[in-house]
C-alpha cells in the first residue's frame, strides 16, 4: 500500500488527507479502543488512510474522544520550554 496518488510518470506524490473512526463509545464499549480500518481506496492508485490520533488546530484528537493525549502533550511541552531557560 502507498500513502498519496501515482503521477504519470510513475512518482508519488504524498497525500495529507486521512480519515479517523470514532465508533459509539460507551461505559463498556469494547469498540472505543478498536484497531484502525483498512484504508478507503478512492481508486486502485488512491486511498485515504485512517488514523488513531491526529492534530488538528493545536489539539490531539484521538479516536477514543479522550482529551489525555493532549493533555499530556502540552504538559511535556510546557516542561520542555521551562527547562530550555
């Protein structure tokens, strides 16, 4: 499997655009925390992957719609520049 779109001339190209699946996540879901779908083939040369977590505007979106990921990025961030100084 590749990640982008054939060229004519054969070269890829990269494609940014991915998927994330949110199942229904309740007190015992056990799909909350489920494996990544196959990828979604747009065509036999283009698919769109799918994703556990992604950053979009500053914030970590996980598939679980928890925001601890986040959280602890920013916190490890924020340590990172107090031990810069």
């Amino acid at each position: 499997m590749h990640a982008g779109t054939t060229n004519a001339d054969g070269s890829l190209t990269k494609s940014k655009t991915e998927a994330m699946f949110c199942p229904h996540a309740g007190p015992t879901s056990e799909l909350a925390h489920a494996d990544v779908p196959e990828p979604f083939y747009i065509s036999p040369t283009h698919h769109i992957p799918f994703t556990n977590e992604f950053c979009y505007l500053g914030s970590i979106l996980t598939t679980d719609l928890s925001d601890d990921r986040d959280i602890t990025v920013r916190i490890r961030k924020g340590m990172q520049q107090v031990g810069a100084l």
